[in-house]
C-alpha cells in the first residue's frame, strides 16, 4: 500500500475559527499531519509526496465535481479581500443567503458569504496553496489504486467531506473523497463512498445524490444534535437517477464503539446491494472519546475493527483523511486503524 502526503499542506494554517460565537483555536492545523505522520510510523507505515498539485488534470477533474466559479473563488478571493478597505488579513463571511439567494453577488464580501458556509473556514494567503495540495494527495492516491495498487492512503489536510458544488464548511474547501471517486470512475464503472467520520458527509451528499455510478454511504452523529445540523437524515435517500444510491446512519449522540460497529455492519450491508468495483474511504477518526470535537465515544480499539471490516471488502480501496483533531490519541488511533486494515 501506498501512501501520500504533499509537504505544502502546511501552507494552509489557520489560527483560530469561530466556536459558538467566540475565536478558539483551531484544531485543523499543520500539526494534525505531524500526529498523523507518527501513528503511521507507529505501524512501520511512510508517506510519499505526490506531484501534480497544479496539473490540468487535476484542475480537470475538480472542475467534474466543483462549479467553476466556486473553483475561481477560492483561487482569487483573498487577492481581492486585501483591496478592500479596513479589510481583515483573513477572509470570513459576515452575511450568509439563509433560505437561498436570487442572484450571485460581485463584490467578495458577498461571495465570501455565497461560498463559505459557515465559520470554520478562514482562507489566508497561503490557504489555497495547501488546499489544492490536499487535493492532489487524494489524487495521487486514486491514481495509484487506478494503477498497480489494491490499496492507498492519502494524508488529506484540510479535509473535505463537508465541501460541496460551491460551498466551503467545516474546515473543508476541496471535496478530497469525491476527487478520489472521480479518479476511480476513470476505471471504475461502480465506485461507492463509505464515510466513517464524526460528522455527516453533507458536501459528498451534495456531489453525487443525483447520480448511481457513485454510491455514497455515511455513519454519523445524529444531525439533529450535532454539526453539519441541517443534511444528514435517514431519510435522504439521492434524488432522480441516484435514488436509493445515497445511504445515511445516523447514530444518537455519545453512542459507544459497540452501536458504532453495529452502524458499521448495517452500511455495509446496503453497500453489499450496490456491488462497487471500487471504494473510497472517507476515514474520519474524531469518534473518538477524547476528540475535541467528541460526539461519539470510540476507544482506539474499535478503530482497529473498523479498519479490519474495511479491509475485508477486498476491493481496490482509497483511505482518504477526513476529521481527527489533536489529542494524545489521535496518532495512536490512525495506528490502530492502519493495524486493523493491514493486517500489521
């Protein structure tokens, strides 16, 4: 197995998000790639940089899953943010289109608050450097398991499931789980999604639940209690062509790594009646406990199950990294994880 990380990652390091009305430090920082890196090494694992982080290709293949001028947005928005005057060195909305706008706006602020859902996502100088490098790790994953190899992980931060058509949230810009997809389909006449993150996999939803060449299943805290709050819900099942190719579990907040698997068993199972050729794993580790984002209460042990249960899909596999935010335990449970899926 191969695995991926792309150094200029750390270019996008924000210093603080809004948490319920007050700056806090944020947890999507350089430093979660260092953990990360350790838990790896724990198991005898090593990254390797990809290439291709300006590609066509990859511009391509974003512009497959991203609206062009969300594309443009972030590319541009902090040059035109500084000529603004009194204007911040970060750029945050201050006014959102709630119940949905009739018009796109020209000026940034307005832009900001069109693409940027929520707080999480402050945008720097240097921030669209590292996203699109996120982005070109998941790529560089796909690509691999296109190739030669059954299984690859790609060490994406910022992460991406909560990044939709045209809309930043939670500390996510660039869709990595979706990119990886893409990749795949190149391949692939069946790829399927499996979200094991904390949170709801709303911007992945949003890509593809009009569409069944990719299934899109996610295990999560209950939406109704916890952040993304408003998508999430069993009873979104994909719309049109992608009917009943769109699979949420919801699971009560605080649930244990017992009623986790038992989740766990149950998407696979829907996952079983799609029959993929192909899976992404968006592999988000904040059910832990002790995250700092905490909603459910893994213990590093059950990440060693779920990793296990994945690997026992045996299909060609893309481990995309989502959430997990730094403790003392996130390396260890990338560790347990990684021992689980390979057998280490």
């Amino acid at each position: 197995m191969r695995l991926f990380y792309h150094p200029d990652q750390e270019r996008h390091a924000p210093e603080h998000f809004l948490l319920r009305g007050r700056p806090a430090p944020s947890p999507e920082g350089p430093v979660r790639a260092e953990l990360l890196a350790q838990g790896l090494a724990e198991v005898g694992l090593s990254l390797t940089a990809p290439g291709g982080v300006d590609s066509e290709r990859l511009k391509t293949r974003l512009a497959r899953i991203h609206a062009p001028r969300y594309l443009d947005f972030l590319a541009t928005i902090h040059a035109r943010w500084q000529t603004l005057p009194d204007a911040a060195e970060i750029v945050a909305p201050n006014v959102h289109p709630c119940g949905g706008g009739h018009h796109y706006p020209r000026h940034p602020v307005g832009q900001a608050g069109w693409h940027l859902h929520d707080m999480a996502c402050p945008i720097t100088a240097d921030s669209f450097a590292g996203i699109l490098a996120s982005a070109a790790t998941a790529q560089a994953a796909a690509e691999s398991v296109s190739g030669s190899e059954h299984h690859a992980y790609a060490l994406c931060r910022p992460p991406g499931h909560h990044a939709g058509p045209e809309r930043a949230g939670g500390f996510c810009f660039l869709n990595n789980a979706a990119l990886a997809a893409t990749v795949l389909r190149e391949s692939f006449a069946r790829v399927a999604i499996v979200d094991v993150d904390l949170h709801h996999g709303n911007g992945t939803q949003d890509i593809f639940y009009a569409r069944r060449d990719v299934w899109t299943g996610s295990l999560h805290a209950d939406p109704a209690d916890f952040y993304p709050f408003f998508w999430g819900g069993a009873d979104e099942t994909g719309q049109g062509e992608g009917e009943g190719a769109n699979v949420n579990l919801p699971l009560p907040l605080g649930s244990d790594g017992a009623a986790f698997l038992d989740g766990l068993e149950t998407l696979l199972e829907r996952l079983a009646d799609y029959a993929p050729q192909a899976v992404v794993v968006a592999l988000g580790l904040d059910a832990h406990k002790a995250d700092p984002l905490a909603g459910l209460a893994l213990e590093r042990e059950d990440f060693t199950v779920v990793g296990r249960r994945l690997a026992e899909l045996d299909l060609p596999t893309v481990l995309v990294q989502e959430g997990g935010y730094p403790t003392d335990y996130l390396s260890h449970n990338l560790a347990a994880f990684m021992a689980g899926f390979t057998g280490a």
